[in-house]
C-alpha cells in the first residue's frame, strides 16, 4: 500500500500475508507487558525498530518500542517518533472527499470528468464512466503510476530519490497503460485512483488536497504532529531512521529521505502513532463525517487481497469474532499497520522500520506476527 519503489518483494510480502512508557489505566485485555513482550517477538523476527500505542476503549493507552532507531549509533527508537504513513494518508483524503459530498460540492457517483475534463482519456480510458466513489474504493480499473516509474532497484532509488512529480504526471505515467478493467467491474489496488481524488478535491475547493486535509483534519483534531509535506524530503525529529531491504537476504539502505511528490495523495503524509491513533479514532467515531457518509464509508466490496474494502479503508475479521478497521501503509524502509473498533473506541497504531528476511516465509512470519498483535488488541483473553 503507498509508495512502490521496486522493493515489492519485501514491502508487498509483508503486507500480504525510553521504552514502555505508561500512561494512564491498562487497556483490558492486553497488559503493558505483554504488549511489550510481543513488539520484542516482532522486532527480533526481522525489524531494526518498532514503535507501537495502544489506546483503549476510555481513551487510556502507552506507547512501547523495541530495537533501534539508528543501526550507526544505537539510539532508542522515540516512542513519538516521526514516520512516513504511506497508504494511511489515503484514509485522510477520502474523509476530505467524503466532507465535501455531505456539503453537497459533490457526489460519489459524480463522473471524474465532470470535475476534470479530459484528464483521463485515450489509450481505452474514459473519465466519464469513472466515479468519485470508483477512485476511493480502487474499483476505476485505473492502472497502478508506480509500475512504471523510472528506476529500479537500490540504484534507481538513489538516482531519483529527490525527483519532484506533479499530480498529473503521475496520471499520465498510468494512462500510458491500458485499463485494468471497466471501471466498476472489479477491484484492484490503485494509488493512481486517489492521485486523481486529491485533483478532484482541489477542481471542487480550488485549494489543494493538502490545504483541505490541514483545515478540516489536522486543525480541529488537533494533530500537532502530522504534516502534509509537499518537497520536504526530511522528517521531522525525533524520528527513526528508515532501511529498506532490497532483495530476501540483501543489506538495508538508509532510505530514510526522499521527495514525497512521489505518492502525492495516495500516501505523502508524515505523522506519529499517537496522531494516526487520533485520527482514526475520530474517523470511525463520527466525529468527522456526518450519518449517511459515515455509512458509504464503511459500506464495503470483496476485494482480491482477501479483504472487505470501504472508501479509505479496509475491514478485517478478529479471531473472537467481529472485525475491526484499518488500511496500513508501506513505503521506502517503513511499514505502518494497526485497526480501530468499528466505534471508534479502541486502536493501535505501529510502525516499523528495517523490515528484512531471508525468504518470503521470514516475511509471511512478520506479517502474521503484527496480524497478531492488532488481533490481541480487540480481543480480550
């Protein structure tokens, strides 16, 4: 999910398949220690650091870490520590698109070329059959940009790291390639999809997708440490470090800094645990959208990767029966997972840098090992 440079063996695996510090009461179910003793198990699985919060159902929550932020020096991973959330910014770009149907500015089944006329054309793609609602629950059949950036590998990260791209640029990398399938026929993951809703946020608002998820998101929710980078390619402090393994078994690279025009509205967004926990908290609530958006934006479709998606969002079944929500993120050495409860009570957020292993099973362990981890936090035992 996010950002895909060619490290899609490891990053894509995974997907598929002062530390500790309290605060307040004990969320029921999962003690302090035990939390910490599974981030350890996670960490020692194949994961140069991993910082993770809790919060429970009466807002009472920690934070714990394990492993390092930097491999050169040592340092603790920062229990408020900055990172690149990937895919989850997707998840603010649909509840901006969402804000702007119940104003009525526009609908979700409004054709993309009614807000952007002759943006998506030729080649067989026609942004007249497209919706709103298609672009944010990856059912436009619109190609993924990502499989033909330049570059590839370690050496054309380092080659184009710093490239700056603008929002069409991006879309017309994706029109250079066929559709996918007739828009509303079938699901498949696109960034492409929400690079065109943050264009259409901009076409309906006249401000940018990043101007809008500052003012009706980060303000009012009071998200002190979320950003909306345009070419920053720093993080802000403290912060882990980013590493990325290339190829099962190869070195991590530092690959902690890079222009973010890359992902755009599909995943620029820098934030922390505490935040994401936030926001999704809010999102699920129903403190950001009103009744009949917050029912479309549950409202899911089956999808291939095994999961039930909505718009922004995808839901998972708990092993104790239920499900929770989330949509996670994978980007350039960082991979961010965690849930809320469908009422918006209950969540975890994780990030984890340096994520490596010696086959596709050392990652199908790391997966089902975090799996674990945010199934534990719903479910009491």
């Amino acid at each position: 999910m996010g950002m895909r440079f060619p490290y899609k063996s490891v990053a894509v695996a995974l997907s598929l398949s002062l530390t500790a510090t309290a605060q307040a009461a004990e969320p029921v179910g999962y003690p302090r220690a035990e939390l910490q003793r599974d981030v350890d198990a996670l960490q020692r699985r194949g994961v140069v650091g991993v910082q993770a919060r809790v919060v429970t159902g009466r807002g009472a929550g920690w934070a714990v870490t394990s492993g390092v932020a930097d491999v050169r020096t040592g340092r603790p991973v920062p229990a408020q520590g900055h990172y690149r959330i990937a895919s989850n910014t997707k998840s603010f770009v649909a509840a901006v698109v969402l804000q702007l149907v119940g104003e009525g500015a526009l609908g979700l089944d409004d054709p993309v070329e009614r807000h952007l006329p002759g943006l998506i054309r030729g080649n067989g793609h026609d942004g007249a059959a497209i919706t709103v609602r298609h672009l944010l629950q990856h059912t436009s059949g619109l190609p993924e940009y990502h499989a033909v950036l330049p570059g590839e590998g370690r050496a054309g990260f380092e080659r184009h790291r710093f490239d700056h791209y603008e929002p069409g640029q991006l879309v017309a990398l994706a029109l250079s390639r066929p559709p996918d399938f007739a828009p509303g026929t079938d699901w498949r993951y696109s960034n492409t999809g929400y690079v065109v809703a943050g264009m259409v946020v901009e076409a309906v608002t006249g401000n940018s997708w990043r101007t809008e998820v500052e003012r009706r998101i980060i303000r009012p929710l009071r998200l002190t440490d979320t950003r909306v980078p345009a070419d920053d390619h720093r993080l802000p402090h403290p912060h882990a470090r980013a590493y990325q393994q290339w190829e099962f078994g190869g070195e991590l690279s530092d690959t902690t800094e890079f222009n973010p025009t890359v992902s755009d509205a599909a995943g620029a967004i820098t934030s922390t645990t505490r935040d994401v926990s936030r926001f999704f908290r809010a999102l699920l609530g129903g403190e950001l959208l009103k009744p009949a958006q917050q029912a479309e934006l549950v409202r899911t479709v089956p999808a291939d990767d095994g999961l039930e998606h909505g718009l922004g969002l995808y839901r998972k079944p708990l092993s104790c029966g239920g499900f929770y929500y989330d949509h996670g993120g994978n980007t350039a050495g960082v991979i961010s997972r965690g849930g809320v409860s469908p009422d918006g009570r209950r969540s975890i957020a994780m990030a984890f840098t340096g994520a490596h292993g010696d086959s596709r099973d050392d990652i199908a362990e790391l997966a089902a090992t975090s799996d674990r981890i945010v199934d534990r936090t719903f479910c009491d035992r």
